[in-house]
C-alpha cells in the first residue's frame, strides 16, 4: 500500500492556533484516500468543533478506535457513534471496566468511559468489534491489541485502580496502538502509552515481523516517568532510528527536551491542527 497518509491532531493539551481549542485530551484524524480513521475521541464534544474548523466530515469516517477506556480518550464518542453512523468502532473489551484514578493523597475519582459513551457503544453494537487480540481495521492499518508487559521499567504510569476504594490496581491491559506499513516501515500512533512506548514497539515488532520503525506520534506517558524509564525509552527509539517523534498530550515537558536534544531535525511537538504526511 503505497498511499500517502494525513494525520491530523484534533485535539490535544496544546494549541498555537487561532479557531482551534485544546483540551486534557487526544484525538488523531488518519485520512488515506478517501478512507478516514479516528484514533481516539478527546474528553468532550470540543473534538468536533476542531473537526469542522480544520475541514474534516467525521460523518464519514470508516473506523473510530479507542487507544484505551479513559476519560480523556472517549469523550466525543456518543456524538461521533450518532454522526459517523457507518463507522465500525474498534476498542478493548477491558476498555469498558470501570476504573478510577487519584493524584498523591487525594480522593480516588472516576477516570474510565462516561455512562454516555458506554451506551453509545452498547447502541452500536452490530459495528463494534473488541480488540484483545490484533485486528487490521484495513488494508496496511492494524491496531495492537493486547500489549505484553516484558520491559522492567515502564509501568502504566499512574496510580490507576479498578474499584472506588483503590484495593485493586488497574495495568490498563486495554491500552493499545495503531500502526499502519509504508514502504520503508512501520509508522505507530500511541493513545497514552499506557503499557509502554518501548513495550509497544517490541510488540509491533513481533507483528510485523521487524520491519523498521518510519515514525512514532503520540502520547508517551512520561509525565511522571523515572529517570531509568526516561533515558531506556529513548535509548530504545534511538536504537530503532525514526524519522519523525511528534510527542502528544502526556509526554511530559521534560521528556519533550529530552527527545528534542535525542532527534534534533527529526522530532516535533504536535498541537492541536499539526498535519503530516507519511
Ligand atoms: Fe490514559
Ligand atoms: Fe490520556
């Protein structure tokens, strides 16, 4: 497949443009052809706004998909299943589980799918498909799946739980990646990150039988990463020698500096409206 394909941010924490609003959030538009793909909804209805400002009819998108069940990922779902009424959904079955969060000390406060987006997937159900396992949405765009934990210091990222009390914690085994082939390799949209960028790749790379990483967009959940995790993350990107990291929503400033100084020439911090073409 040798089309070249249009990611545009529709929504992310940032925005340097005027027209465009930003949100706690991320929402990446992937056009090839005729064909368009949502990767992921935002954390309200704003995503569309953005949409409608940038030119994009999300009505006709083919396919939306959920990197994972937050809040922050979802929130323009219910708006989107009744606009982009043909468009299959791809998501985690472990998306759906309720799940909460809190910041050091503070109260446990519900993080997951609003009850809004939950009924919009159980409405549409005759076109939701559930992702445990790998799943082409079409032809060369492929979504991960279940993500295996084998790197020592990635770590979901947060102090996430799956009941109120904060008993059980939550790994986030719903976070998965988009990836689709170009002729020199592999580019990959990260959600949050939430098993791990380098996990990830490792993952992909099973999947694709190795083939080199072209491009890596996204959040990469670094925000409160460890030093170790910090500098192994970008040890292992150096190591796969991208052409392009475009950090998104959770990377974190001071992982933002660190990748600029890593891929001086070739990294870029997105916003909402970036575009590129792969
Ligand atoms: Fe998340
Ligand atoms: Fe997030």
């Amino acid at each position: 497949m040798t089309d070249t394909i249009q990611i545009t941010v529709l929504m992310d924490n940032q925005v340097h443009r005027q027209g465009l609003v930003a949100e706690h959030g991320l929402a990446l538009h992937v056009a090839r052809g005729s064909h368009s793909i949502l990767f992921d909804a935002g954390q309200t209805d704003l995503v569309l706004h953005n949409a409608r400002r940038l030119g994009l009819a999300l009505n006709r998108l083919d396919a939306i998909v959920l990197s994972h069940g937050h809040y922050d990922h979802s929130g323009a779902l219910s708006e989107l299943c009744k606009q982009a009424n043909n468009a299959r959904i791809f998501l985690h079955p472990k998306a759906l589980c309720p799940r909460f969060s809190a910041k050091t000390d503070g109260p446990l406060r519900s993080i997951g799918l609003s009850p809004a987006s939950i009924e919009a997937i159980e409405t549409a159900r005759d076109r939701v498909v559930f992702t445990p396992q790998p799943v082409a949405i079409e032809e060369g765009i492929r979504v991960t799946g279940t993500i295996p934990r084998v790197t020592p210091s990635e770590d979901p990222g947060g102090r996430f739980f799956l009941d109120p009390e904060g008993r059980q914690p939550d790994l986030v085994e719903d976070d998965q990646a988009l990836f689709f082939d170009t002729p020199d390799g592999v580019v990959v949209l990260l959600g949050c990150a939430h098993a791990g960028a380098v996990n990830t790749l490792l993952h992909i790379e099973q999947l694709t039988a190795g083939r080199p990483l072209v491009a890596i967009l996204g959040g990469l959940h670094l925000l409160h990463a460890s030093g170790n995790r910090l500098e192994s993350t970008l040890q292992a990107l150096q190591a796969r020698n991208p052409r392009l990291v475009v950090a998104l929503h959770c990377t974190g400033w001071q992982a933002m500096m660190r990748l600029q100084q890593a891929f001086p020439e070739r990294f870029a911090v997105g916003s909402v409206g970036s575009r590129f073409a792969l």
